[in-house]
C-alpha cells in the first residue's frame, strides 16, 4: 500500500522509501545493486521501527489523521464478508457520516455501525469529515435496535474528530441524542465491540462508544477533546496543540494504562496507512477472538460486567 505523502517527522523515511523505489524501478539488477536493495530495506525497517516506537503525542494525532489510513469502508472490503449498507434514521435524513449495516465476519454474523470520512475531498464533503449529525446517531440506535431482535453481536468502528457542530444539529438535539446512544449501549442485550480505528474524539466518539471490549489500534487516539479544541480554550490558541496533545493522556498507551480501553491492537510497522491488508487481518483477529468470549456470557452476566467496566472510570486522586 503506498502510504501517500509522508508527515512532517517522516522525512528520513520517505527519502529511504523513494531510494528503494528507485532502484527496485531497475530491469537489469547486478548483484551489487540487489545487496544493496536488501540494505535499503533493512535500513528503512529499522527506520521506521525507530520513528513509530517513539512517537509524541502529537505525531500520533497527525498519524491518526493520514489521509491513507484505513476507513470503515475499508476494513468492510477488506476483512468482512457479505456487507449490506443500511440508510436512514426514519426521521429526518440518512447522515453518510455514520455507516451501518448487516455483515458477516467468519462464522458471526454482525451489526456494523462506524464513521466514515471519504477519502475524495468530495466524499469528505458528503460524510462532513466524519463528524456525524443527530440523525446519524439516530440511525445507528435504530441498527443497534434491529441488532437486538435478531441477536446480531454489534461492531463500532469509532473514527471522527467531534460530533457535527454546526446550528442545525444543536437544533435537532446532538447532545441529548449522544446521551440517549450511550444509554442504549448500556443496556444492548447482545455482545457489543468498539474499536477506535484513527480519531475518538469528544462525544462523537462516545455516542457510539460503550462496549463489552472497547480497543484502540496502536497509532489512535481517544480524548475528551481534539487537541486544538483543548489548546483554544486553555491558551487561546491552536498553536498550542501539540502541548494541549501531551497534557490529555490520549495515546493508546496512556488510555490502557488508565483502563479507558481494555486492549491496544498493533499496526503494521510503519502505521496502518503503510499496509490496509495486513491491519485489516490483525482487526479480525481480535473480533472474531473477542466474539468467541462474549458468546459464552449471558445476557445478566454482560450487562453486569459492562456497567461495572464503566463504574470503575474516572477515579482519581486530588493532591
């Protein structure tokens, strides 16, 4: 998978990947030159082991955003079978935003409910860049309804910046809504994963966000607040953000240490933008072995231990 233009710390990468195009583009290779191939990828591994084990805070929200990581569209086509899309909240609209829908995942059959940002700028446009409106989490309810009367397991891919900010969907209830999605969640008679696959941010990621497991790839993040939020409160300004970054505890690190996600899910070296197939077979790895233990549980016994989960957050000690 060609990982587009590289971020800002990902320079000594791209030129060693754009060397080793270079000489692999050769149709006649002397031996010296395939040594020297195999040197450049070395080098480049190293490299990029190097770079991804020591990224800050900030360089982990800029590889969360890559324009090339993967989407809940593409972890469909790639590691489910049998998708069958799912529009509309019967109320207002069908918000693009949110995804939904039946699909198979080896021997289980699932409800899919995840954001999704469009790759084209046009897609982008269409799906607001992943931040969903009220009737999207209207339409996700109602999946996840339609997912306890047939006794499908519900899968969240969790992948936007906030919830729509705008006028209209303050009008039609977007904090009352998130809260009434969550509750839902709460209480969902079936086994339910989430997984924060590149942004979890605010209450568009909460709206869709309480599970038996909730997991974050490697390189995600999931915070209260997307850090140029934060910084724009807190110093008035959106060149603060890498600061306002370090100070949330965001990283999938800082998240499983505090117990706000019960498992972090590795990327492919180099970030799941570098390699769709690979990520999207260490995905479904996890569901389909996480579905194995929630299927054995009854229903008492999820929704007790699903309540006690979230009980146990957000204790803290005061100085």
């Amino acid at each position: 998978m060609d990982a587009g233009p590289g971020l800002e710390f990902e320079r000594e990468i791209v030129q060693l990947e754009n060397q080793l195009a270079e000489r692999e583009r050769l149709a006649d290779r002397s031996s010296e030159q395939d040594a020297e191939i195999r040197s450049l990828r070395q080098q480049l591994n190293d490299t990029l082991r190097d770079v991804y084990a020591n990224l800050s805070p900030w360089q982990t929200v800029q590889v969360a955003r890559h324009q090339n990581r993967p989407y809940t569209r593409d972890y469909l086509k790639l590691a489910f079978d049998d998708f069958v899309e799912l529009h509309g909240d019967k109320h207002f609209g069908d918000d693009r935003a949110m995804l939904t829908g039946f699909a198979k995942l080896d021997r289980f059959k699932v409800m899919i409910v995840g954001h999704q940002k469009g790759r084209t700028y046009k897609e982008r446009a269409a799906c607001h860049f992943g931040c969903a409106h009220p009737e999207g989490y209207r339409k996700a309810m109602l999946k996840m309804r339609i997912a306890e009367k047939y006794r499908l397991p519900l899968i969240c891919f969790i992948d936007t910046p906030g919830a729509y900010p705008g006028v209209g969907a303050e009008e039609r209830g977007q904090a009352q809504v998130i809260a009434e999605s969550m509750f839902k969640m709460s209480r969902l008679t079936v086994p339910v994963i989430c997984v924060v696959i590149g942004e979890g941010g605010s209450g568009g990621a909460l709206g869709i966000g309480v599970g038996d497991r909730v997991a974050v790839l490697k390189n995600a993040y999931y915070s209260v607040i997307s850090p140029e939020g934060c910084a724009g409160i807190l110093w008035k300004s959106h060149q603060f953000a890498p600061n306002a970054a370090e100070a949330l505890r965001f990283t999938s690190t800082d998240l499983q240490r505090l117990g706000v996600v019960d498992d972090v899910i590795d990327e492919p070296l180099g970030g799941a933008h570098r390699d769709h197939h690979q990520m999207a077979n260490r995905l479904k790895t996890y569901l389909t072995r996480t579905l194995s233990e929630l299927e054995t549980q009854g229903v008492e016994q999820l929704l007790d231990a699903r309540y006690e989960k979230f009980r146990r957050m957000g204790v803290f000690l005061e100085a």
